[in-house]
C-alpha cells in the first residue's frame, strides 16, 4: 500500500544545537539517531500529557519533524516556545513524501521516502482503514492534551534510558509505579457495520470499562474499533460488549494479513 505524505506538516529544525535541543524537548532518543534514521514520539506538556505527535527524520544538516496538517502551527509554536536561548530555527517546508505499507505495524515503522510517490497511493478511506488496524494515533481523535503517551501505542517508543526532557518526570513514575489507569487498545466487534465513536465500552468487571475514538470496517477483520479501556478491562482477549455488540480486546497492531 502506497500512502501520500505529501499533504502532511513536515517542519525543518536547523541551527547547531538542533540535536541537543530536539532530544530535550522530545520524547525521542535524537541522539541516537543516525543520519537517516527516524522514529516516533511525542512532545509533551510539563505534566506529561501529549501536546504533539510526531515522527522525526535525521538529516546531514537539520531534522525533519513530521506532524498531522493540523498540528503543523501548534508544533511550530511549541519549537518556538522553547527554543530560548538555542541555536536552532524551525520552518514548514514543502516535500514530496509517500511511505509504503506492507503490514500493521508498518504503519508505525516504514521510512518516508522523499519523493513523489511512484503509482497509485490508496484512497483516504483505505488509509482510514489501515490506521486503527494499525492503531496509527490521529490526533484530536483518539489523542489530546488530556492523554499520556504510555496510555497509547506511544508507549512502544518511549525510552527510559534517555535524559532528561519536558514531561519526563511524571511519564517516569507511572512506569516505576508499573501500571497506569487505561490504555488504548483495539477492538474486533461481532457483527456487521461499524460502531459509534463515542460508543460506551462495558466490560463484566466494570460496566463503563471505556468508549471508542475510531471505528472502521475493515476488509480484512470486520468491525474494527480503538477505545481506550480500564486497566481493569483492557487486557488482551477479554471479552467486552460495545452497543450491545460482543466485542474482543486485541493487542494494536492488529495481527491484519495484508
């Protein structure tokens, strides 16, 4: 599957301190990239919580982050914000950008490649499908300000091993303390058509156990939903009814044969 970037907020960091300050405000390990290399991650508030989602692409002479088109302001405003005292600079710049998906987990996984794609990219619906099969986070939808990144399949890219950077502290106790309040997990729902957004998520042990931020159908699984559920009802393979549908937790990615 060919999916066009092209339309995405790819913001340039240059200036000499772009590393240095990238990896403070981020929750990727940036120095340890090397050239080429990319990853996922976030910036968050001083408490913790998402503000951005972001992918990150190291280049010779600055780093390129990539962000949904309606965060392309809000990012660059937060680059701004804390760029005080650095010697860095942060524009959007226009590029030519597909990537190619091959399964799930590739949407989480595949290098951009810079350049205009090479045949027909898949249509948005398409694209919508494979994102929750994926559990690819859209932001505004199944990701805010209110969310933290270990809640969310952020979790899989955040390294505790690195320094220190804004938001840290609280992401670090929760992982100390071993378990956090909810997670994002998908959903393969019984049944034809897709659920409600919004949709209560009841589960034996908690009968408000969460409530779905996207739901597709997917030619590959069915009815496909990403809800964000209770510890105590999120564990991979329970049972759950959403809409009074029977509904099974799954582990995101989806295991989808592409």
């Amino acid at each position: 599957m060919l999916v066009d970037f092209s339309s995405w907020g790819h913001l340039a960091v240059s200036g000499g301190d772009r590393l240095r300050f990238l990896h403070g405000l981020t929750t990727v390990n940036v120095t340890g990239l090397p050239i080429g290399g990319h990853a996922w991650g976030s910036i968050l508030s001083p408490k913790g919580r998402v503000l951005a989602v972001i992918e990150l692409t190291v280049e010779a002479e600055r780093v390129l982050v990539h962000v949904e088109p309606a965060l392309v302001e809000p990012t660059l405003a937060l680059l701004d914000k804390y760029a005080v005292m650095d010697d860095v600079a942060s524009i959007a710049v226009p590029l030519a950008a597909h990537k190619r998906w091959a399964s799930a987990a590739d949407a989480w996984r595949a290098p951009y490649v810079f350049a205009p794609p090479p045949g027909p990219c898949a249509s948005a619906a398409e694209v919508e499908v494979a994102r929750v099969e994926a559990g690819l986070l859209r932001y505004g939808v199944d990701v805010d300000d209110g969310c933290f990144p270990f809640e969310t399949p952020l979790a899989q890219f955040l390294d505790y091993g690195k320094g220190c950077y804004v938001g840290q502290e609280p992401v670090f106790r929760v992982h100390a303390q071993g378990q956090t309040a909810r997670h994002l997990r998908g959903l393969l729902v019984e049944g034809d058509g897709a659920v409600a957004v919004g949709a209560t998520v009841a589960h034996p042990a908690k009968a408000n156990a969460g409530a779905v931020t996207s739901a597709v159908v997917s030619p590959r699984l069915g009815s496909l939903a990403l809800a964000y559920l209770h510890r105590s009802a999120g564990a991979v393979g329970d049972q759950v009814t959403v809409d009074g549908r029977p509904a099974t937790v799954v582990e995101l990615p989806t295991a989808a044969a592409w």
